[in-house]
C-alpha cells in the first residue's frame, strides 16, 4: 500500500508541476479573437469614464457647498480643503471648465 501512495504521489506531483508551467509566447492584440477595434474602444471607453467620474465628483463637491453656504463657488478653488482634497487633472488634451453661474462643471476638449 505504500508503494501506491508514494507512485501516486510522484504522479500527481509531476502533473502538477508540468501543468503550472507556462512556456508559450505571451499574447498580442493581434492573436486575440477580438473583432477590428475593439481593444481601441475599450481604451476610448476607459478615458471617458474617468471623464465622467472626476465630473461627478467635482458637481457634487459644487452641490454640497451650495447647500451648505447657499450660494455657488466662484470658482472651483473655493472648493478645497473643505469639500475636495484637491482639484483632480484634466485629462491630456482636455480642461475642466466651471460655470459659476449655474454651478456645472465639465471636461471639454481644449
């Protein structure tokens, strides 16, 4: 009985360490299943989300403070500390625009 359990020891032990092997190239977009475009899509659809979440963040930031000293900020400097850390960055090639007035703020191309 010992001599089976140690050769089915061995055996598993040697699947084991030959399946955990990974000896093949590492894949590139071009050997994927994806259709034309998509990896570029997803990259796009990436950069807009996190437009729209540091928008988000910043119109909220507005409200509370509207709610709290009734009145909009003049500007988003106004903001910090009290209700933002800090003023996140646009992303490349965009600004992030305030209008006072009716207190939104977008990220618009520059």
């Amino acid at each position: 009985m010992k001599i089976f359990i140690s050769i089915f020891a061995s055996v598993a032990a040697a699947g084991l360490l030959t399946g955990c092997s990974d000896k093949s190239s590492p894949k590139t977009a071009a050997d994927t299943n994806a259709p034309p475009g998509y990896l570029g899509t997803l990259v796009d659809a990436k950069k807009s989300a996190d437009k729209k979440i540091d928008v988000a963040y910043l119109n909220q930031a507005v409200q509370m403070f509207n709610v709290q000293e009734s009145r909009y900020p003049k500007s988003l400097a106004e903001l910090t500390p009290n209700y933002v850390a800090k003023i996140p960055e646009a992303p490349i090639g965009f600004k992030i625009d305030y209008d006072p007035v009716k207190g939104e703020v977008k990220v618009v191309p520059q």
